[in-house]
C-alpha cells in the first residue's frame, strides 16, 4: 500500500513516516503487546493533501476502505453496522510529538443502528447512548467547527436538568442530548453530521490534516523549532471502551517519575472513563497504587509489560492504557517527556543499569534543559502565606501577576510584565498564554493533564489540581484560603512542592545534585571547548567556579567604577579640567580597584583571569542631561525666594557645580555613542585611565602571586580597529607593568591581547596578531557594527523580524555565522597565521548559546566565556559539539 500501513507490517515502523504515535503501536503490535488493531495513514499523505490544495491523493480511498475491511475481517465487526459494530478512534501524530496539539476522533462509526447494536452487544444502554454523543460533540467541533462551548453547553444544561451533576446522565437524557446537539450543529453547519460511516471517516481524516496548521499547532512548532513541512500521520484504530462499566477504565503511566526520574513505575487512573478524560484533567484520577488494588492481575500485566517496553525503547516510556470488560488494551508508547531534572537522573541511571553509553547519556540531555535545572527556586520566610497547594507539575519558582485570559496573558508578557496564568484547567488553545506566563495554575486535573504536559515540555514552572482555589473568571478573581486574590495582584507559584504564595517571595539559586554534578564530569572528559565566564566582581567569580568556569575570560572593569564608593571619584575624574587633577581622581578609585583584582585572582587561583579596560563612553558615569537641568532649574527657584546669605552661597555654589556637570555633560554627549568616545580611543586620549587600570590590576597581581597565588592575568584592549590603537595600549601596559615589578621586586607571567569586535580588527586580524597575544571576539559589537544593528534599539522592531520570517533568530542571541561567523573565521585564520599559538576565545553572549558554541568549536577557538549561570550550558553545549549531535 502506497498511502498507507497496517499494524501488522512486517515492515520496521519508521516515525518519520508513521508519525510517533503509529511507530509505537506498529512496534507494539510487532513486539506481541495487546494493541487494539488498526493502521496508519503516512505523513506523506499528509504532506501529498496540502501539496493538492487539501485533496486528498487518487488512490487513498481504495486504500483506506481496503484497509477498514481488513479491520472488520480480523476484528469480526462490521464499520456501522446494527449488530456487533466496529468503532473507530482517528488520531493525529506527528514523527515529533506535539501532545494535544492537534485534533482527534473518538467512536467514528457510530450512527442510530449501530448504537442500537453497541447497546445489545454490551447489555449497556446507557453507555452505548453517551458513546454517541461524545462522539457528536467531538465531530462537530472538530470537523465542522462548531464551538466547543455551545456544545458544552447543552451538555452542562441536560446534567442539570437530570440532576447528574457529574456523574453519568440517563439513557433518555442521552437520547435527548443527542436530538438537541444534531439541532445545534445543522443551526451552526448547515449540514448534519454524516451517518454513513466511511463518510464520517473521510471527513475526518481530513480535519486531522487539516489541524497540522491549527494556531496552537502552529505557535507550538515555532516554541520547539519543528519544521512546518513535516505533516502529520493519521493513526485509524479500532476502538476499545475504558467507560464500558465495570472492570473498564484508562490511564496514563510513566516507567520512570517525569519529575523526578525516581526509577519507580508511576501513573494515574481512571475508573469507567475514556482516554481523553484523563488528559483534559477534568476530573483528578487515582494512583496506579488504587489500580493495583482494584484490578490487581491488570497491574501486574501493565508493569511487565512497561519494564519490557523500557529495555526495548532503551528509555523512559510514556504509556496509554485502557481496561476493557478485565482486558487490558496498550494505546500508545513514546518516550515520555520529563523535567530537567528527571532526565539527567534518568540518563545517568540508564548507565549505572548498563542500557546506555556515558557518550549517550550526555548526548540525550539537551544544553538547553540544563538551564532548567538553574532556575530559581522559591525561598519562603515565616511571614509568607500559602494560599493553596497542589500538585507540583514542573519546577522552579516564579512570581507574577495574576491573569485569567490567555491572551491577557500574551499581552501583558509582550509589555515585559511577569504574569501567572490561572486557570480551572487548560487546553492546548491556551497554548500562548502558557508560553507567554511566568508560570501556571490549574485548579483542576492531574499531572499528565494538558497544564502539566506542556508546562514541563517548556521548563516552566506549574502546579495542577489545586482545588483550594476557586476561581471566579467573571468578576476576575480567585478565592483561597479564605484570601481573595484578583487580576493583577502577585502571587509566587512553587512548581517543585506545589504551593502557590500570596504576594512575591524571595527566590533563590537552585541547589544541583550528585546527578547533574556527575552528567557535567561525563561531558567535561567529552569537551576540546574550555569554558569561562564573563564575571566583574570577586562573587560573581566564585560562582562561575562553581559551576565548573576555567578562568574568567571577560571582566568588564567598567562594572567595577559603578558602586556608591567609586561614582563619585569617576564622576570627578571625567570633569577633572586637566591631567593632574585627573590623576587626583584616579589615585582614589587605584586602591579600590587593586583590593577587588585582589579579590578576582584569589578566586581564580590557577586559571586565566582576562582582564578589559575601560570600554563604555564616558557619559554613562555622569547623571543624565535632563535631569541635571531640572536641578539647576529648582535650585535657581529656590535662589529667587532665598535671604538669608549662607543659604544664598551654598545655593551658588551648588547651581555653578551642577553648571559645570552640566557642561562636560554637554561635551562628552554623542550621536552614536556606541560608535564614539570608547573603548581602546578612550585610553588613547586619556593614558592615566589606563595607566591607573594597568597599575592597579599589576600590583594585585604582584600580592597576590607574593602570597603565594597562582595568577594568569590577561590584558585586554576593547574595540580595536587599527594595529596601531593595539601598539600604543599594548606598549603602556608593559610600561607600568615593568614599574610595579620593579618597585615590588618580583614580576609575574602576563599576556596582552585585544577584543576583536569591529569587522575591520576582524580584517586587519594578521597584523594585529603581530603583537597581540590573545584575541577574543566581542560578538556583541560585531554584530552591531557588521550588521549596522543597534544592540540597545533593535528589540523594537527585530521580534516583527522574526514573526514575519525576514531571519529565522536573534543575531544578538545566536550568532549569525552567515555574516558575523564569517568575519570571525577571517578573523581566526589571519590571525593564527601570523601567530599560529595565538590563543582565542569569545566573549559576547553567543558564547553561551549553544548553536554558537557549535560554530565556534568548528572554526577552532580555544574557549568560550560566558555568564556564570550559563557555563554548564556551555560545558553541555561543548561536549554536545564535540560527539556531533
Ligand atoms: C562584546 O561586544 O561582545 C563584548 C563582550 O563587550 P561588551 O558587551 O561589553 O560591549
Ligand atoms: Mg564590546
């Protein structure tokens, strides 16, 4: 067959092709698991339909109704008959899984004969009836688009009406339900729903395609990078009943805790219940716990066979499962998604268990959840108020603002307000809202509920099922506690132990296990990378070491004249009128700046600390313009209404002081201040800055090594264009380093290099690398000034870039290796030529992303420095590179 596979192929299912959902049942089915037959509708197919203007292609319908026999033949029912009839499940599933994404059909095939003959066959009218009207509801919304709610609707007014509350309706209340809901859809479709059972069929089949380009479909692939071209498969199953009464049920489990990745078998069930009730999370299921005491042979033959899925998919599987009448039915299998957490535990337990390689173990954790697990966690004090707790679905803590409305949700967080999206439950066309939150609340559902599932997929903290809170959407408030809380008041969500907080509590980094601990050995003996950090205090230093920094390969000395003790120095210094009140200013900030270069090499014992001088415009250490004019103007106010003659000097003096600032303001203020007055020209026209840089950075270097301190201290020059702006720095560090040796009588190891963060450094790399001794690449200038990019105004109008698909990324977040990589790589190859032991890192923010750090390891740097809580990102990243994933 050409179009399309039955479960029973000989053929090794491929997931590209059948999507995840059909590969797994085909192998079940291989494998001799009890999958309920069927077969599955290619992702070719898929792709063939939206190639021909959504038409199907000519020869699928033979198929499918070739197929379908085959399905009455082995299952001995007839599709739509009124005596023992065949019921089908029609399911959307891509090779990338994409959970509740995309749409589904359950009991296709009934009609009023065949409900008749489902009710004789299983002596159960009721539940014959009610299969008929999910299956109404499910058609209509999803293949003729009629509003969920208005169904819901209907279906919440007959429960009241019958007083079911939410417990199962009467046969003739079903029966009614039905009649209402037909009227419903031809008002809404102008059509009735087909009754003809391979014409419900066709209908749907195409409505599945068709939900490959649904928008919560569609935001989701853009969240996962999952190429649009793709399609989806349509996996077409007989169906088996977990709500057919007693000994019937459904339930989802997990080989290993997704939490966690505690080697324990875990999961959640559902009495007399269908698949999709315990997804929705409508009502809260039970433990496998309550299943191994109500159907102890079923538990016992479901664990068997999830040990024997694990050793044959080689990791930890997410499975479906139904009960029907005492049989057990498996539904599906995938690897099942975990949190950060769970899944280092999982990939280093699968090599303690002999399953897995340590290459493989590193290989299957992503650099990006490593970042996960470097989320903040929430820290409460006695006086914060827990105002509910639920389940905890996935880690970290967050705080925000409460909102109701996805969209809300959306776009508060496109303002850059932190918000937390509370709802009863989720469904997938929350999906923006959840990507946009802060965190999410449900008040409803399990942890394998939609809220849940997709929560964890984005590493964003959640809890489920806290029925403390009740929330009230119309007056926009919710109540706990005794506490109401409403739309826009902070709450702080805990996704590790479930508390959701009043207010913002105090969050603190995450402490990082013996297992992540062992993951980054594994990947460091992997790694040629070594990684560093952008650090600029003695504290920041200390963590970058902790988390496994080689060195510091970027301290922006500019932070180090921030700080209430410096301004003021540095605010002198710049309006100083001549070089010897200058240097006044400078003998101030000298012995601040060698105690914290103290503090740095102390930390750093043993590894390279690279050390920038001063690099942003001078203006950025002055007050504002506009604001000192509002202070002139005040004071002269105050001047006007003055008497007394002391008062009237002090205000003198002060408007002629604020005048002089003013002015130098005046002077120093640029156009383009990022293509002015910094960087290495600075230090051009003022030599003491770098003379005090320079002796301050030496004479803790001389302490430090005297106390018996390893130091490599690395001079770096920023924003060189010209060889010659690099000779004339270069030749005043070795000055002033050469004086402070001499004064102390000891001398220590250094090397002086340059930033290369302007295409022509990148250009000129060779007869820089004459005299330059290390470069490292300011990717962050590079991009700006390669692609004529303002790094502080871009973000403006770069996401409607992005949004309408001009570039795929943030070149100031992944480096664009088209263009900036391509004068980084001139840049490498010009240098080492001339000086092939020239030694090369990067610096800017790419050095913490991993598809940079991929690139950067290609063209052969030495290192990569990033901020501290990205290292083990990068170290990831590095050994990801290295073993080609
Ligand atoms: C850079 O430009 O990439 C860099 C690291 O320097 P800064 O961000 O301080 O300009
Ligand atoms: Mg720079």
């Amino acid at each position: 067959m050409r179009w399309l596979e039955p479960f029973h192929t000989d053929r090794v299912p491929d997931p590209a092709r059948l999507g995840g959902k059909g590969a797994g049942l085909v192998s079940m089915q291989q494998a001799g698991f009890p999958v309920p037959p069927g077969f599955v509708i290619t992702s070719d197919t898929c792709r063939q339909y939206f190639e021909n203007e959504n038409t199907f292609p000519d020869d699928l319908w033979t198929e499918v109704e070739d197929a379908v026999s085959g399905l009455e033949e082995e299952t001995g029912k007839s599709f739509g008959g009124a005596s023992n009839p065949l019921l089908l499940s029609v399911r959307s599933g891509a090779a990338v899984s994409m959970p509740g994404m995309m749409d589904t059909v359950l009991n296709l095939g009934l009609n009023r004969p065949a409900v008749a003959g489902l009710a004789e066959l299983t002596g159960n009218a009721r539940f014959a009836w009610e299969s008929y009207r999910r299956f109404i509801q499910m058609f209509a919304e999803i293949v003729f688009d009629v509003p969920s709610a208005r169904l819901a609707a209907a279906v919440t007014s007959a429960r009241s009406r019958a007083g079911a509350g939410g417990g199962a309706l009467p046969v003739a209340a079903e029966q009614e339900l039905v009649g209402r809901l037909a009227q419903i859809v031809q008002g809404v479709a102008r059509r009735p729903i087909p009754d003809d059972p391979m014409e419900q069929l066709r209908l749907a089949i195409g409505a599945v395609f068709d939900s490959w380009t649904n928008r919560r479909a569609v935001d989701y692939r853009r969240t996962n990078n999952i190429p649009d071209h793709l399609g989806t498969a349509v996996t077409i199953q007989t169906m088996v009943f977990g709500n057919a009464g007693g000994e019937s049920g459904t339930g989802v489990a997990f080989t290993r805790h997704p939490a966690t990745g505690e080697p324990t078998f875990y999961g959640e069930y559902l009495p007399n219940a269908q698949g999709e009730e315990v997804v929705a999370g409508l009502r809260t299921p039970l433990s496998l716990g309550a299943l191994s005491e109500q159907l102890p042979s079923i538990h016992q033959q479901l664990t068997e066979i999830a040990a024997r899925l694990e050793a044959k998919y080689r990791d930890m599987q997410d499975i479906e499962f139904t009960v029907e009448h005492g049989k057990l039915w498996m539904l599906q299998t995938r690897t099942g998604k975990r949190t950060a957490r769970a899944a280092v535990r999982i990939a280093i337990d699968l090599v303690h268990e002999g399953i897995i390689s340590r290459e493989e173990a590193v290989r299957r954790v992503t650099p990006g959840r490593i970042d996960e697990l470097l989320h903040p966690v929430v820290k409460p004090g006695p006086a914060d108020v827990v105002l509910a707790v639920g389940l905890p679905a996935s880690p970290g803590g967050a705080s925000g603002t409460v909102v109701f409305d996805p969209d809300e949700a959306h776009e508060l967080a496109a303002q850059g307000h932190p918000v937390v999206l509370v709802r009863t439950e989720t469904s997938p066309d929350d999906f923006h809202g959840m990507v946009a939150a802060a965190a999410v609340v449900t008040t409803r559902g399990g942890v394998t509920s939609h809220a849940a599932v997709v929560a964890r997929g984005m590493g964003k903290s959640c809890v489920v099922g806290c029925g403390d809170i009740e929330v009230d959407y119309g007056a926009q408030l919710f109540s706990a506690s005794g506490t109401e809380v409403s739309k826009g008041d902070w709450i702080t969500v805990d996704g590790t132990t479930g508390s959701v907080y009043q207010g913002r509590v105090e969050t603190a980094s995450p402490e990082l296990d013996e297992y992540f601990e062992t993951l980054m050995d594994w990947a460091d003996g992997f790694r040629r990378l070594r990684i560093r950090a952008n650090a600029d205090t003695p504290g920041d230093a200390r963590t970058a070491r902790q988390f496994g920094a080689e060195g510091i390969g970027l301290c922006r000395t500019e932070h180090m004249f921030f700080g209430e003790d410096r301004t003021a120095a540095m605010r002198e210094m710049i309006m100083a009128p001549n070089a010897v009140l200058r240097a006044e200013a400078l003998a101030v900030l000298e012995p601040l700046l060698t105690h914290d270069f103290e503090g740095i090499f102390e930390v750093m014992d043993g590894y390279p600390a690279t050390v920038r001088l001063l690099d942003p415009p001078l203006h950025e250490f002055l007050p504002g313009h506009a604001e000192t004019v509002r202070e002139i103007v005040s004071l002269k106010l105050h001047l006007r209404e003055a008497v007394d003659l002391v008062d009237i000097d002090r205000l003198l003096a002060e408007i002629n002081r604020l005048e002089a600032t003013l002015d130098r303001i005046e002077r120093v203020s640029e156009s383009n201040p990022m293509l002015g007055h910094r960087g290495c020209r600075l230090g051009i026209a003022y030599p003491e800055i770098t003379e005090m840089q320079a002796r301050a950075l030496f004479t803790a270097a001389v302490r430090c090594h005297d106390r018996g301190i390893d130091v490599q201290p690395e001079v770096m020059v920023p924003l060189v264009a010209f060889p010659s702006e690099f000779r004339s720095q270069e030749a005043l560090i070795r000055e002033v380093a050469g004086r402070v040796f001499a004064e102390h009588g000891m001398s220590v190891a250094y090397i002086v290099g340059t930033m290369i963060e302007l295409p022509r450094a990148a250009l000129a790399a060779g007869e820089i690398a004459q005299d330059a001794e290390f470069f490292s690449f300011g990717t962050n200038d590079l991009t700006q000034t390669t692609i004529g990019l303002s790094r502080d105004d871009s973000g403006r109008f770069l996401p409607g870039y992005i949004s309408r698909g001009v570039i795929q990324e943030d070149p100031f977040r992944s480096l664009d290796i088209d263009g900036v990589g391509e004068l980084v790589r001139t840049g490498v190859e010009r240098g080492r030529a001339s000086r092939p032991d020239l030694k090369i890192g990067v610096c800017g923010e790419h050095g913490g992303d991993a598809a940079s750090i991929a690139f950067f390891d290609e063209i052969g740097l030495d290192y990569v420095s990033c901020s501290p809580y990205r290292v083990p990102v990068a170290r990831l990243a590095a050994a990801h590179s290295a073993l080609q994933v």
